[in-house]
C-alpha cells in the first residue's frame, strides 16, 4: 500500500535558519527592549507597508485582534454583511463589537461573498460589508466597491489568506476602506503569531495605535477604550528574517502548486478551488472540491482514507460560521438562506501545501487520490 512513512501536514510554518534567529533575539537581548513600538516593530511595519504596496500599515499581535479593533476604529454599528464560509475569527471580530453579522451566501467557483446576493441584505441597520478572500482567491472587489458606494457602506476585507497577492497589479490591500492579514504561523509569511491592517485613511493610524495600546494618548491620559494587541520585538523581528525568505518559498510553492494541478486536473469529480498560477493568488493554500456523484467517494470518505495513508488535510472551513449554535436566532443564518455555502462546506478539502512538501510527496498524495496508488 502507497503510504507516507512520517505524518504529512496541512502545512509546515516558514522557518529562516535558526542561526539568524539566535543573533536576532541577541540583538533584542542587548536593547534590553522587548515590545511597545520598539526597533524590530517600527522596521517590520516600513517593511511590509513597502512589501504590501499599503498606503499605511498597523502592525497587531495577531489577525483576530487587528480585525477587531479595525472595526473598532471605523465605528462601524449595526449590521455587517459577510460570508458564512471563513474561520471562526471574522465573524467573532464582528460579535466581539457587538456588531450582527449578516450572513450572505458564496459563489460555487470562489467560494467568495456572492456580489449578486449582497444587495437584498442592506437594510437601514447596515454599516459594511466584510467579505474575505477565501484560500486567496481574489473577491469580486469592484462588484463589493460599487455596492458599497451605492449604499454608502464601508468595506473591510478579511485577508488573513492573501499576503503579496495583487488583482490586476494592484497590491490586495488597496481594496476597501481596510484589509487584514494574518502573519500566524501557518501563512506563508508568518510572525509566530501576527497580523496587519492596510488602509487608505491615514487619520485612523493614531486611533490604532491607541486602541491596540489599552488607548493610551500619552503617560497621563487614556481616551479610548482599547485593548493590549502589540506585536512584540520578538515576533517582529522574526518577522524581518521570514520577509527574507518569503519571495523563494513563493516560488517553491509555485512548483508545488503546478505538480498538484498536473496530478490532478484530469481526475473526474475533483475540482482546484486555487487553480490560479499568477499573483493574483497567494499561494497560501491548495484546496479541491469533491464531487461524491462523480468522483466515487465523498470528501470525508478521501479525508479518512488519506489520514490512513499517513497526510493529514484539514475541511477548512467546516463549520459553516453561521451554524454556530449562537446564530440561532439570526434569520440570515438559516440553512435555507445560505444553499450554496451548505452544499460546499461538505465538499472542500484543503491539501497538504508549504515550501518544502517536495515534488514526489505531492505526486504521491495525487496517486492516492486518483485512486492510482497501490
Ligand atoms: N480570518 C481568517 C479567514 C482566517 O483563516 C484566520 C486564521 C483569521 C481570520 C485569524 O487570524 P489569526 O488570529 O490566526 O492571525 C489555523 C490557524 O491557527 C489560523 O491562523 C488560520 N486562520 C486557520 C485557517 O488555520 P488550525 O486550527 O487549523 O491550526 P492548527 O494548529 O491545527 O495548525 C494546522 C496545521 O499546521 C497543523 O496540523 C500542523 C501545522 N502546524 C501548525 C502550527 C501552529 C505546524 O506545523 N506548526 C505550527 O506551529 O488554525
């Protein structure tokens, strides 16, 4: 029987070698200062504003938080719009701000916010739409701005997936009033845990900074109700020795990518969720569709018989968020509002996909799933 000798993982985190790491926390060491806006901080975030073609950048301890306090600071209230097909953490930013989250159902390509179905979810109540760019497929971004436009309605997009990607040449962060992205230690650029917001209004920089810093506005005065969100010197400065490395682990991933779609294009009832080659996809994650009609087995028959085998995939994102048992009572949450993200979520599962995986890992794991293995 074909099968993996050691345990093959969803992902592996980008790791500079160790040696750079040990002489960057010596210099840490040696400042004797350890977070609060400190060196590694202030050249990580010139750093990625650069690398991300972001008109401003605010670095946070994590993806969540940053979206959180994001919202917070664009005093958003009432409704937001979003997608039921995304990581727990969208949608709790919303609950967290005391915001109702508004359930609009997916493309069945993208998987992304459905723009056709955004419009008949507006109500007086309706603040922003938060779409996410689901395993760095690019949303609809102008269908989103000019319903946004229309309604006058911000838009802040959850992209924890889509680091260094561009639509038409244009940076992923340029998109909306807010983009997040998540740096944790599964994305291909990571800062152990980690995350950003990219903005357009610079007068909301100061209001970040605050918030992520209990909203302190200097030793004597605090004028807003923030929290504790800093990134700190050691993230950061791990952050500046993956940033080095993070252009070759996109090209190997490029490779990776292109073995999975030769293995697996001609394979009946598989569909690539993330076919894309160029750079409007982050090369973050590699994810397929399966058809049980057509292809045999379900998604959770594959998932089982490849764990047997030794590759351990994940059905992101299943749960649907708006099944939390919390939404009980939100109209919009109701599977029958929601088909398409009902159908999908039973059917994706996202394979093994980092740097180092290896061309003959990946065509192993494409014989084991065109049933080609013996
Ligand atoms: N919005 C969206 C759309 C998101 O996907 C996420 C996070 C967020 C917001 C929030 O951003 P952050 O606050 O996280 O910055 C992982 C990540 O923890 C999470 O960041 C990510 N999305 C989500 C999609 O994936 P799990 O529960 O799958 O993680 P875990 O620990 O099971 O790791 C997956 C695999 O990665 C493991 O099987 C092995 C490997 N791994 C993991 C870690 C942590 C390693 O090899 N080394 C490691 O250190 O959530």
């Amino acid at each position: 029987m074909d099968c993996f000798n050691e345990p093959i993982q969803v992902t592996r985190p980008l790791l500079p070698e160790i040696s750079k790491i040990n002489d960057k926390i010596k210099e840490i060491w040696d400042s004797k200062w350890l977070t609060n806006n400190g060196k590694q901080h202030i050249e990580l975030q010139e750093r990625l504003k650069e690398y991300l073609g972001a008109e401003n950048l605010v670095l946070f301890v994590n993806g969540t938080l940053a979206l959180l306090l994001g919202i917070k600071a664009l005093g958003l209230t009432g409704e937001v719009i979003t997608t039921p097909f995304t990581f727990p953490a969208t949608v709790t930013a919303l609950d967290w701000n005391g915001l109702k989250p508004v359930f609009c159902d997916i493309g069945k390509d993208t998987l992304n916010i459905d723009v056709n179905k955004i419009e008949p979810l507006i109500n007086e109540k309706t603040t922003a739409i938060m779409p996410v760019h689901v395993f760095g497929n690019p949303c609809d971004v102008d269908g989103i701005k000019k319903i946004a436009d229309k309604y006058r309605l911000k838009v802040i997009y959850d992209g924890a997936h889509s680091f260094g990607s561009r639509i038409e040449g244009i940076p992923i962060g340029r998109f909306g009033d807010m983009t997040m992205f998540s740096f944790h230690a599964t994305k291909l650029f990571n800062t152990v845990e980690g995350g950003a917001l990219s903005f357009e209004d610079g007068s909301l920089i100061e209001k970040l900074n605050m918030l992520k810093n209990f909203g302190i506005n200097g030793p004597e005065e605090v004028l807003l109700s923030g929290l504790n969100a800093k990134m700190n010197e050691v993230q950061a400065g791990i952050g500046l020795e993956v940033l080095k490395i993070v252009d070759e682990e996109r090209r190997r991933r490029k490779m990776i990518k292109e073995a999975y779609i030769s293995g697996l294009q001609d394979v009946r009832g598989i569909r690539i969720i993330t076919p894309s080659l160029d750079d409007s996809n982050s090369f973050q994650y590699f994810s397929i569709e399966v058809d049980k009609e057509l292809y045999g087995r379900s998604r959770d028959e594959l998932f089982i018989e490849l764990g047997r085998r030794n590759v351990f995939c994940r059905k992101y994102f299943y749960p649907l968020c708006s099944n939390f048992s919390w939404y009980e009572d939100n109209a919009s949450a109701r599977r029958e509002n929601l088909p398409q993200a009902n159908i999908i979520v039973d059917k994706v599962l996202t394979l093994p996909f980092y740097g180092e995986l290896g061309i003959d890992s990946v065509d192993l794991i494409c014989r084991l799933i065109s049933q080609k293995e013996k």
